[in-house]
C-alpha cells in the first residue's frame, strides 16, 4: 500500500496538494491525529486492495504533533507492507505572510493578538524543524502557482507505469453525432470511400481488404504520417499536465470504412511506439450503411 503523508507549515499549499492527491487516485483525509494513523492504515487494508493508495495530511492542528509524529513515522518506515513517502511543504515568512493576509485565515500559532503574523510563522517553522529532517522530500512552493505544485506532486509521487498516457481511439459516424468524451476529433471523410467499391461495400475497416484500399492512396499514407508525428509532439505535453486519459476519436460517415481502419492502424503504429492503446468502433454495429 502506498501512504503519504502530506505536512508542513501552515499556508504552505497542503490543502491544495490534497486536490492533486485526488486526481492520482488517492483516498485523502485531511487534519489526521498521528495516533489515528494505524487506524487509517487498518481500514483502507481491509478493502481488500480497492483502497491501495492512501493519503494523509498530518500537522501543527493535531495536538501532540510534535510529539507522537516523529516515533510514529519511525514505526511505520519498519513495515513491509507500506511504502511511505513524507513530504514536508515549506514556504517563505514573506510568501506565508502574504497568503495569510489574502485569505483572512488565521494561523493556528498563538491566539494572542500581541504577537504578529510573522512572529507566529517563524516560531512554526523553528518548532517543524524536526519534522522537516525526517521527510524524505521538502518541496518550497513559495513562487508555486496551483499547476506548478501540481506538476511537482506528480513528478514526485507518479510510478513510471502510471505515467504512460492511456490512449483511446474511438470510431464513429458524423450521421449518429460526435462522441462526448471527445479531446481531439479528426475528420477522415477526405479519403477516397470503399463504400463506392462494390466488393468492399458490405465489408468494414477490420477487415484487410479496407485497410488496404484506404492505404492505397498517397494523401491516407501522407496523413498518418503527419498524424502520428503531431500525437507525438502533443502526448509528453499531455502527462506533463498530469493527463492520464487521452480520447481521439476518427470518424467517417457511417462509422463502418475509413475511420475503423484508420483506427485501426493508427493503433498499431502507436502500439509500436510503445503507447498503451484501446480502441472502441462505436458505430460499427449500425446497419444503415449511408453513403
């Protein structure tokens, strides 16, 4: 299982982090006591796996903190059963005392209103000091717009598997609509119809004889070429962003010819590429074959 625990000073961007947790799949809870830990831990085991990655935010809120995280932290690093990682959230006085003051939050040090703002977050960040040496990453977002602490936790956090992309081609026909789910649609009515083909007219996109009427023509083999290296530009942009999911869709004017077998081989050829490729022909099994 793999746990991490999100902590560090207040106003530095922990609330915000447990957002991007979200979007990786994790099951979040925020402002969990240390003694609670084993607990949180005990529950997401028994789910038998459909709760694998876990996350916590674990601070200065908590009474006892300072205490009971460091010994708790030292136990669970002995077990086998969980990969914890630590990540300490830290920031300026100067970009603290700004955010403090942006949102009227007040800072959980000290109700006395003799003491400043900037007086409570300097002894916060004499007393995490500990904390802060026991993390096994310290990430300042002090100049950190929303994306760019998200780009980070994604760095940090996502396996090589998980960063791979997932492709799906989806084929279809302009006559049954544009499928929804849609990121990027091309438009594949330019090439030459096997409809018209008497031979090819009751046979579809899987089938060969399509494909290489399709491909028989320089304008389809100009395409895919062009296709493939315009994907291949755009997809390490795509999981920069931390996209996990991408949608083209293909289509054709009865979904059954041109955009299956594009589809088709588009697959292979990203296959080869090493993507991790599904392909869905969603208009397939409609039987009014229109022209």
């Amino acid at each position: 299982m793999n746990f991490v625990i999100i902590t560090g000073l207040s106003g530095a961007g922990k609330t915000k982090t447990v957002g991007v947790m979200e979007d990786l799949g994790y099951y979040c809870i925020d402002n969990l006591p240390p003694t609670l830990i084993n607990d949180f831990i005990k529950i997401a085991q028994s789910t038998d796996g459909k709760i694998n990655k876990i996350c916590a935010v674990i601070d200065i809120r908590s009474k006892d903190f300072l205490q009971q995280f460091p010994e708790i932290v030292k136990e669970l690093k002995k077990r086998e059963d969980i990969n914890l990682k630590i990540i300490f959230l830290e920031a300026s006085v100067e970009a603290l005392v700004k955010r403090f003051s942006e949102t009227r939050r007040k800072h959980p040090f000290d109700e006395s209103t003799s003491v400043t703002l900037e007086e409570k977050i300097k002894e916060e960040i004499n007393c995490l000091t500990p904390i802060k040496e026991i993390a096994d990453i310290v990430v300042d977002t002090t100049h950190f717009k929303v994306q760019d602490l998200k780009r980070k936790i994604i760095e940090i956090l996502t396996l090589p598997e998980e960063k791979a992309l997932h492709i799906t081609i989806i084929t279809f026909g302009y006559k049954y609509g544009v499928p929804i789910q849609s990121d990027i649609v091309i438009d594949v009515r330019f090439i030459p119809n096997p409809f018209y083909e008497e031979e090819l007219t009751f046979k579809s996109g899987l089938d060969k004889e399509v494909q290489d009427f399709v491909l028989s023509f320089e304008e389809t083999r100009e395409f895919l070429k062009k296709l493939i290296d315009f994907l291949l530009f755009l997809i390490p942009y795509y999981i920069k962003e931390g996209k996990s999911y991408l949608t083209i869709s293909l289509g054709c004017t009865g979904g059954h010819h041109r955009s299956v077998a594009i589809g088709e081989i588009l697959s292979e050829k990203l296959k080869e590429k090493g993507f991790n490729v599904s392909v869905v022909h969603k208009d397939l099994q409609n039987e009014d074959r229109t022209k």
